[in-house]
C-alpha cells in the first residue's frame, strides 16, 4: 500500500504499482494484495475521512472493524514504517489516526483519496 502514486479507485494497476516508496519493504507482488485488503476495509466500514493536517489523517470506521484494522495496520507499518498508526475506540467507533513523515505526504494523499472513493463506492 506504500505506492507513491496510488489512483484513488478501482483495482491496483501494475503502473499504479511501477512507483513504490523506497521505503517499502513490501514485495511488489503482494501490494495488489494489501490495496485490496484497504480498499475491503474502506468499503466495508469507512464512516469518514478527516484530513487533520497535510501529514496527519483520520479515519473513522465501525467499531466492529478494530481487530480487521488493527491487523492490518500492524502489517503496513512493518513494511512501510514510515506510516505510524493508532488506533483507539471512541464513542462506539474507531479512530484510525495515521500519521507521516513530510517527504511521505504523497502517499498519504493516496491514502486518503483511496479511502474516500471506496466508501462512496459502498454507500
């Protein structure tokens, strides 16, 4: 999921894939993977996306996806450690915050607008 340049719909392309950060560690045959992995959890349980500053976002999802989140940022940080996740209940949701580095705004972007157009897609 670390690609620099992910489109913010529809499935992985291999160019959408041809420009990974140098920072992922993630084999490029598993990211289509990991993108889909994203994109079921946006689809299924993206109740909003909040851009708290250019390197901080928040997702909020139903509560009953923590252990699917917790899961599945647990793995991205290991391959893009860049990327540093929490994840906390509140008030009957859960608060996806993922946070980067200044030079990683890019793929927080993607992040974002990838997050934004599943759960259009599933609403």
């Amino acid at each position: 999921m670390c690609n620099e340049q992910i489109q913010a719909a529809g499935p992985a392309s291999s160019a959408e894939l041809a420009w990974a950060s140098q920072a992922c560690t993630l084999p490029t045959v598993e990211q289509p993977l990991r993108i889909a992995e994203f994109d079921a959890l946006f689809a299924a349980s993206l109740r909003e996306v909040q851009r708290l500053a250019d390197t901080r976002l928040r997702l909020l999802l139903d509560a009953g996806s923590a252990a699917v989140a917790r899961d599945l940022t647990a793995r991205e940080s290991e391959c893009c450690s860049f990327f540093t996740f929490t994840v906390n209940s509140v008030a009957g949701e859960l608060r996806v915050d993922v946070e980067v580095p200044a030079a990683h705004v890019a793929v927080l972007d993607a992040l974002a607008a990838r997050a934004a157009a599943q759960a259009e897609t599933a609403a």
